[in-house]
C-alpha cells in the first residue's frame, strides 16, 4: 500500500546524499555544486521507505539492489539511491529524483518496477511508503 505525504526538502539534502553515498553521479563528477544545473525547478524528489518482514530481510535487499543499476540506466531519471538502515538491517530508504510526475509515471510502469511490487507482499511488512518532495532551491 502506498501512502503519499506532502512534504518539502531544500537541494541541499541532494548534495548530502551524493556525498553520503559516495556517489559517481553527474554532479559528483562535474564538481561541487556544479550538477544542480540539471535539475529542473519543476523535478520530483521522491522519498520511499520500505521495511522487510522478520526474517525476510536478506530475500527483500536481493530483490532490491538490482534496481539500482536498472533505474540509473533510465535516462529519465536525474538521482536514484537505495540506503539501509545500519541499525535496522532491512529497513530500506529510496531517495529518487525526476524531471517531471510524467516521468516517474514511466519509471513506475517498468517490467522490474512492476515485478519488484509483485514481491513485497510476501517479503515487506506494510508495503511502501512514498512521499513526493518538492525541491525548494533551484539550480543556479
């Protein structure tokens, strides 16, 4: 079940997970700050937490990391990062950004994406929830 939160959060806290993430996006790689121009004022940031089931939480990271490589391959979208939570292992934590909903409408709609919903009653407990962020600075 999703259950979406409007919520807001400053491109700042794209910067942070770049770095946390030890990321070789566009941004890392053009320098510090220089990749904001790339993102539109109008993207979407998404924020989705998921957490496994007891006991499932191996069998729910194997069916997650996949998507990482297959959604960063997606030239529609601008930032994807899968987290877990280091004290809670198979609490899992999306950050994802998109030009436009348009956008992340298409990301939904991939076969993996589909398939990678089709898993979590069996291995999530509660299922996804997803809030849409909307960026407050845009690029300079």
């Amino acid at each position: 079940m999703v259950k979406p939160i409007g919520l807001r959060v400053g491109l700042s806290a794209l910067t942070g997970l770049a770095w946390i993430g030890g990321a070789t996006s566009v941004m890392a790689q053009d320098g510090p700050g220089r990749g904001y121009s790339q993102v539109p004022q109008e993207a979407l940031s998404v924020v989705a937490e998921v957490r496994a089931k007891p006991g499932k939480e191996a069998e729910l990271r194997a069916a997650t990391l996949p998507l990482v490589a297959l959604v960063r391959s997606d030239p529609k979208n601008l930032v994807y990062f899968l987290q877990e939570d280091r004290e809670s292992p198979g609490h899992f934590i999306f950050y994802e950004v998109f030009a436009n909903q348009a956008d992340f409408d298409a990301h939904n709609a991939m076969p993996y994406v589909k398939d990678w919903f089709a898993k979590l009653p069996e291995l999530a407990d509660g299922g996804v929830k997803v809030m849409r962020m909307q960026i407050l600075a845009g690029p300079k």
